[in-house]
C-alpha cells in the first residue's frame, strides 16, 4: 500500500512537470515556425506606369516569341518572351519594318475567350502588370495550370540579353536571381514563389531548365516538364559557364500532382537512357485509359551518342541533331515506363523542333489526334515550315491536314473547341527565308484557324469554342469511320513493343510489364550494354507522409511532431512504472488465486488440441495473394533500335534533310549527323545530373492516379537557334 502512495505521488508530479514543458514547447515552437519557417506573401498586380503603358503589349503590339502560354478558366495566359515594340507608340499594323524596340515580355497577357472576336481586335487583350523582378521575365519557360488549385505555375526558362540595360525585362549577369518555382492565383491575381510542395526525390534544390518540352494532364490533375537544359543565364550556380556556349543537360521528368490542393506534390521521375538529352520538343498528355499517356514529339538531341547529364558541356551550342519524325516516344503513366514507337504514312514530315501540339479526340475514343503546328526543321529557311499535320492514334498515322509557304517557329498553340489559336512566334524571311522577319506579325498575337473549314479565318467563333473538334476529314479518310468517330484502324501496322496493344486497348488485362535488356535507367552511370532491368515500380506516386522530403513551410508540423513523439514517451514511462508497482503485483495476486481453480495437466490430457491455424488443410481455398501472375503472351519485346535514316518529308519539300544531315546556317549553327539509337550511352555523372540532386529510387516511380479528359493544353516552347562553339548567336544576342 505504501509503494502504492509512492509511485502515484511520483506520477502526479510527473504529469505536472510534463504538462508544462509541453505548454512551453507549443510556445516555443509557434515563435520558431514564424520566424525561422519563411512563407512569402503574396504580391499584388501593378498599376502600368506611363513606361510600362508603352511596352504595354496590349496597347502596342509588334511581335513576340519563346513566351509560354497556358489555358485557364476560359482565357489563355502569356508569360514572358522576346518582343518587338512598335517605336512612336505604333501597333503591328502601323509599324514599318525595322522601326521596333528589342525587349521582354515583362507583364502578363490575358485573352478573354468569351465572345466573338477577329485576330486583329485588341479588346479582348488584357495586361496584368507585374511588380518588378516577381516573378522574373524569362526565355523558353514553361506555365503549368492546375484547376484546383486554381494557379498558374511558371518554371524554367531563363534570362535574357534582348534589349538594352534601360529596356525592360533586361537583367544583368551578377543580377541573376536563383532559380525558384512562382505560382499566380487567378482569383487574387497576386504572385507567390511556391514553397509548399511536398517534394519527393527532388532534393535541395529545383533546377531552372530551359527548352524543355512541358504539358498538363487536366483529368490527372498533374503536370509535368521534360529535361531542357541550363546555361549562364539561368541561374548563379551557372555564372562561369561560357555564354551561350557551354550548357548542362538536365536528365528526368519533374512532375507536380496537385490532387491534394492544399499540400501539391513535386516528384522527379527517372527517364530511361535511350532518350538522351533532348531540347526544343513538345510534349502532350493524351487521355487513353485511367491515367493516359505523354506524347514526346521533335525537339533536338545531342550528335555525341556518349554526352552526359548533369555536366557542363563546352561547344554545347553546336553540333545537334534534329529528331525526325519517324518515331515518336511515349510515357505510359500507368506503368511509369518509356516505349518508341515507329509512325507511318504516305508522307512524313520531316523531323523538326520549336513546333506546338494540340490533340482533337474523337467523341467516341476511337482515334486520339494530335495536331502539330509549324516549326523549324534545320535554319535554313527553304526547309522551315509552317503546315499543320496531325498524328493519329493508335494508328500512327501522319496526315498533313494543311500547307503553307513561310516559316514559323517558337511559338505556342491551344485548341479550344473547334478554334486553333497560334499564339506568336517568329517567322522567316521569304523567299530565301535564311533570316528572321524584322518586321511585326500581322495581327495581334493570336492566329486564328478553324479545324472545321480547314483554313486560317482570323475569327474566333465563340459557339464554335464550346463544340467539341471532331476528326479532320483527312484523318478519317486513313484510319475510317467518320468525323464522330467509329475508326476502322485501331492499331497500327505494328507496335514496336507489343505491350502497348494493353496501354491503347483498355479493355484488355494488363499484364505487369517486363522491359528489355536494353532498358536502362539514367540512375546509374549507363553504359549501352546494360545487364540488368528495372525492378518493379508502384504505379502510383508515394504519398507525403510516407516518403515526402519537409518543405521548407513545414517546421511548425515538425515542431509538433517532436512535441508529440516527447509527450508519448513520458506516457510510457508512466504506463511501465504503474504497470511494474501496482498492476503487476494485483496480477500476480490474481494470478495465484485462478491458478488453484484450474484443471491440473493430467485432467486435461486426452482432450483434443485446439486448431489454430489451417495451412496444411487441403481444402483449404487459396488466397487472392497466391494466385499466379497473369503472363504475357510476349514479356518485353525489345524496343527498335535506332532512328531511321531514309529521306522522309511532305510533299513540296525540294530538301527533305536526312536526320543528321549537316545544315549550317547564316550564325554558324550546325546540325549533327549521326542518327540516334536505342542503348546510345548516355550517362549521367556527378550529383546535379536531374532537376536536382535526387535519390536512385524515383526511376519509372509513375504518377497519382486519376481520369478524365484533357481541355486545350499548353505545348512546350522553343529557345532560340543554337551556334558553334565558342559563337554567340542571334541578332539581338539572346540566350541560346
């Protein structure tokens, strides 16, 4: 009884003692988390100052190109980019050649896609002034939407030389800010630099890659950016690179999955070492079973087989090869795996980068039909073009659904309903075309083609833009049925890999999928001979709380945690010793008493034992989890190797380049001419080689699951053309 006293008064003493620690550290941690946790405020638009009113692209518009765009709430948004400004306070059509300004794109432009409007009205053009440097004008940057989080996300890119040190949007070298991801809330429309992403295997630091290939996948909510690369002007860790000579390609795929508004996701995702550094393509999400797939088209890769990630490359600048179009590679989302798959056609069109992307999807999801617009095919003129083609799947077919003469290129698309609008980019001079215009668009930044009439009309219908776009006619008249859908051709002349039969017909068991030898992760330092494969992959992405790094917002929630984790452990201290002096003492007690009720050992012999467990019955039904795997028919046929060679382009094409041809142009870019493989070594070395220094475990880690359809999409953007080693390029002196 006295023990009793005694270890009840150390108990109550003991609660009192931690119940005021505690109360002290739930203070001390509310002081530490607003104070040393920093989250930045958000900063409200500008009102336009009479310097701004002049470079008020709204107001006076000349040209603009190597911006971003993306689709939001009825309107699309445009950030950044290069531009012509009329001088005298002129617009495009007012503005004689060669009488512009050099310059950013400092502020935000919004088009209203609410009503009627034609390519030269201004009405439907509004300005969001930026406060200065929040966030920063960039070149060949990429703008991310999620709908429920209802923000805009602008990352990569980099800065630029255009202009002058008074024009604005010039930023100086030693004035270059780190790289950081800023998100603009279009309810508020005030700018914040994000801060509280769950990031998983992105570790410290978010590179600023630019000429990366980017979408949206609406019905994921996700979205996602592919490589690019990083140059002086992209961020301080860079300021002794060479100007715009020495780059460092970025490997892997950084993913945002904003399922959970309040706590988005940030995953770097392993890519596979066939695809090699890849710059200036596009990229779509295509909405084929629960998750989809990504669509990577044209861009340029390295011509060294053997160039790594993750290092500066001096001379990078020159010497690329454009990627042709006789193969396309898809991300199945599902399965977190890459595949190259071949395309086919009566004609191809020749392999090109700085082109945009928009998908028409037929009503009854027979035929996903992604629409390409534009591009360069190499800098010479005579082969820049600026016909629209679209890529049919699952058949694979090329359709040229559009021609024209002249040269467009790094600009941006959006299909919305039955209106395709090209917003910006730069064209070359004809007949020649050897040289970029030094004059205005001839029209505000939106062009404006109709996919019913097959034609530029410069007229945005607006019942049209809540119609749905059904299959060109071209495209029907190759894979059958009609316009609403009911294709024919469900599959393509043959699939490089035989497991997107599964990933195109939903309807079939999806097996597990086994890749190749040859599929080798860039995780490691890759070799073109790999002996090992990927092991399996959770198809989902791993939730924050399981393996989410702490973001730099979340030292309150550890605070707690540890506040917590401290009350816990008091409390079993307190549970052992009450169980040790008072409980255990009762038991033993007890324990004597039922002891001289019960049956002694030979009363109870004779009795049958009592069955705990069935395993050795053989009746015994099995369980889910021993059931066989399903097999696949063929595991892992390997993918193809090498891109094809053969003359392929459009009809009207005099030059129709090989893949790796070399082309010069009048700033001494030179394209490769070495054809590109599966299995080429690429490696990544040192510990900067993705968007950021990460662990070997995000490889082929696919994304949260979700579904439904996708709405017009933002494509990536292109940079500007690239010179020889050692030659700065571009008239204006922009980065590369």
């Amino acid at each position: 009884m006295e023990t009793s006293i005694i270890v009840l008064s150390l108990l109550t003493w003991i609660l009192s003692v931690n119940a005021e620690d505690f109360d002290k550290r739930q203070a001390s941690n509310t002081t530490a988390s607003s104070t040393s946790s920093f989250t930045p405020l958000p900063i409200p638009s500008q009102a336009p100052t009479v310097n701004s009113s002049t470079y008020d692209l709204t107001q006076h518009y000349c040209r603009l190109w190597r911006h971003a765009s993306v689709y939001a709430n009825g309107s699309i948004y445009i950030d950044s980019g290069d531009t012509f400004t009329p001088q005298g306070n002129g617009t495009f059509n007012t503005t004689p050649p060669g009488e512009h300004d050099e310059g950013m794109n400092v502020n935000l432009l919004v088009i209203d896609l609410s009503r009627n409007f034609t390519e030269n009205d201004t009405f439907p053009y509004r300005t969001i002034h930026k406060p200065p440097g929040v966030p920063p004008a960039l070149e060949d940057s990429a703008l991310w939407y999620s709908a429920l989080t209802r923000k805009i996300y602008q990352l990569g890119g980099w800065f630029s030389r255009s202009g002058s040190p008074g024009t604005p949007g010039y930023v100086a070298t030693q004035s270059i800010p780190e790289a950081a991801i800023w998100e603009f809330d279009i309810d508020t429309e005030t700018w914040t630099q994000s801060t509280e992403f769950h990031n998983v295997n992105t570790g410290h630091k978010i590179d600023r890659p630019g000429a990366a290939a980017h979408c949206d996948a609406p019905g994921l909510n996700q979205s996602f950016i592919f490589e690019g690369f990083v140059q002086q002007m992209s961020d301080p860790d860079y300021i002794n690179y060479s100007l715009y000579d020495t780059f460092k390609y970025i490997e892997g795929m950084l993913s945002l999955d904003t399922s959970q508004p309040k706590s988005p996701v940030l995953t770097n995702i392993t890519i596979p070492t066939f695809l090699g550094p890849r710059t200036d393509g596009s990229m779509i999400h295509v909405p084929i079973g629960p998750k989809g797939i990504l669509v990577l088209i044209g861009g340029q890769t390295t011509q060294d087989a053997n160039t790594p990630w993750g290092v500066p490359i001096p001379g990078a600048s020159g010497g690329n090869i454009v990627i042709n179009m006789t193969q396309v590679d898809l991300y199945d989302i599902e399965s977190g795996y890459w595949f190259r798959q071949d395309t086919f056609g009566d004609a191809i069109p020749a392999g090109r980068a700085a082109l945009c992307l928009a998908l028409i999807t037929a009503p009854d999801n027979s035929s996903w039909n992604i629409i390409m617009v534009a591009g360069v095919l190499t800098f010479n003129g005579a082969t820049s073009r600026q016909e629209i083609w679209a890529l049919s799947l699952p058949t694979f077919n090329w359709i040229r659904l559009y021609g024209q003469e002249g040269a467009l290129y790094r600009h941006t698309c959006h299909l919305v309903g039955e209106n395709l609008l090209i917003i910006g980019g730069m064209e070359r001079t004809l007949p020649a075309g050897d040289n970029d215009v030094k004059s205005c668009q001839s029209s505000m930044p939106a062009r404006i083609f109709s996919i019913p009439l097959n034609n530029y009309t410069g007229k945005f219908d607006y019942p049209g833009s809540l119609r749905p776009a059904l299959v060109p006619p071209q495209v029907v008249s190759m894979i059958g049925g009609t316009t609403t859908g009911g294709a024919s051709k469900l599959s393509p002349l043959y699939w490089s890999d035989i497991y997107l039969q599964y990933v195109f017909n939903p309807a079939l068991n999806r097996p597990t999928y086994t890749p190749a030898s040859t599929y080798t992760l860039a995780t490691a330092t890759a070799t073109s001979t790999p002996t090992t494969s990927p092991s399996k992959i959770p198809s989902s992405s791993p939730s924050p709380s399981a393996t989410a790094t702490t973001s730099p917002g979340s030292s309150h929630t550890g605070a707690i945690a540890g506040g917590v984790v401290g009350g816990v452990a008091w409390l079993a201290l307190i549970s052992f010793l009450a169980f040790y002096f008072i409980i255990r003492p009762k038991r033993r007690r007890a324990d004597d008493f039922r002891r001289s009720e019960l049956p002694s050992y030979q009363e109870t012999k004779g009795h049958p034992p009592v069955e705990i467990d069935d395993r050795n019955n053989p009746n015994r039904q099995p369980r889910n989890n021993d059931d066989p795997p399903v097999e696949m028919p063929i595991p892992g046929s390997p993918t193809p190797v090498g891109w094809h060679d053969e003359r392929v382009g459009e009809s009207g094409d005099n030059l129709a380049p090989l893949v790796g041809d070399w082309s010069e142009n009048h700033e001494g870019d030179v394209w490769g001419r070495e054809a590109v493989g599966v299995g080429r070594g690429h490696k990544r070395v040192g510990s900067e080689s993705r968007f950021s220094d990460i662990s070997n475990e995000s490889g082929n880690t696919a994304s949260k699951s979700g579904s439904g359809s996708s709405p017009p999409v933002s494509p990536s953007i292109p940079r500007k053309e690239i010179g020889t080693a050692g030659v700065q390029i571009s008239h204006s002196d922009s980065a590369a």
